[in-house]
C-alpha cells in the first residue's frame, strides 16, 4: 500500500509558489518567482535526489503537470535521477479543465478524485509524491489522504503567494522523523501524522 507524500519547498512564511523560476507560476500577480536560487547547495540537492529514490509515482495538479511537462521531458540524461524518475514512472493528474494528458506514463483523475485516491492508496508500492501542486494539496489534506510530509525551510520571508497550510487547513498534529540544515540556512523536515492537536495552559500548577 503506497504511502502519500507531500514534497514542498516552503519560505519561512508559508510561501510555495514558483520556488523555482521568476516565470514559473505568476498568479495572482506574484513577483518573487525563483526564490529558493540563492539557497541552493549540495546538502538540498542531495536530499532532493534522495527524496525520488522511493517514488513509485507522482500526483500532480494541472499547473505543475503543465510545467513539469513542457520542462523535464527535454531533460534526457539517463543519470539524472529525477529526469528518469519523472519522466518514466505513473503520473496522475488531478484537474477539472484538462481532456487529456500526453506526457509519458500519465493518467487523469476527473470526477470523483478522493475515491480515485483512497483506490491507489490500495495498491502495492511505496510511495506515491506530490510536489508544488498548491491546490491539489489542499483536496488531500482536507480528505486526510496525507501520510508524510517532506518540508524544505527557505531563510526568506516574503509576505504574499501561495501557501501550502492556508486558511482552511484541517487541524493535525504532527511528528518529525528526521531533520537537516544545509550549509546556507535552509532545513529539512520529515513529518508524519500524530493525531489531533492536543490543548493546555502554560505556566506554574
């Protein structure tokens, strides 16, 4: 049974919109794309790469399925690991607008999109990745369809965009299971789910 993996690059504020280029995702007037360049190092990359390693394969939602595949099917060097696993394995994509999706491997999920999941989630494998897919996100979270989340921790702040937990985010405790911080001041995070947030006062008895 394969496991749902959220994968996200996040500013210190919540912020994950277009991390990764100025043009990548300018919605809603967003002016800070490729935020995350000037934290890049080897620490990051490796755990990125590290992160592929146990994908079976890929939920996205139409935006990132529009970027990734105008972008990674160009990248063909068979020893990048994330060109490989991206372009190779099972892609599901979740969208009310798309008729059909051509990148390899890929599959689309209309219609009724928590039984769809809650079907793959039957299946043998181990896991099963988002990454970026804001809105996607959310339909997961709020239908508890989320096993782990893998959080990159930028040192930035920058007041506006998309953010993974929004407004409407569905109270979860959580628990980490790992934690790095690379050379130039961004963390890394595992977390899995531990139940309902529990309540108390601070302070002497």
């Amino acid at each position: 049974m394969p496991k749902i993996i959220v994968n996200a690059f996040l500013t210190l504020d919540g912020v994950m919109q277009a991390p990764g280029a100025p043009d990548e995702d300018k919605e809603g007037g967003f002016v800070h794309g490729g935020w995350q360049f000037p934290y890049a190092d080897d620490t990051m990359g490796k755990l990125i790469v590290e992160g592929f390693a146990d994908a079976d394969g890929f939920l996205l939602g139409r935006k990132t399925y529009d970027i990734f595949s105008n972008y990674w099917p160009k990248i063909t060097d068979p020893d990048n690991a994330i060109a490989t696993a991206l372009n190779s394995l099972r892609k599901y994509v979740l969208s009310r607008s798309l008729e059909s999706v051509t990148w390899n491997n890929a599959r689309l999920i209309k219609g009724d999109v928590v039984a769809e999941l809650q079907k793959l989630r039957q299946q043998p494998g181990r896991t099963i990745q988002t990454w970026g897919s804001t809105d996607a996100l959310q339909t997961l979270m709020k239908n508890d369809l989320i096993d782990e989340y893998r959080i990159f921790i930028f040192p930035v702040v920058l007041g506006s965009g998309k953010r993974l937990f929004g407004s409407g985010t569905v109270p979860l405790a959580l628990k980490q299971v790992e934690s790095v911080t690379s050379d130039k001041g961004a963390t890394f995070h595992r977390f899995v789910g531990n139940g309902k947030p529990e309540y108390g006062t601070m302070g002497p008895k």
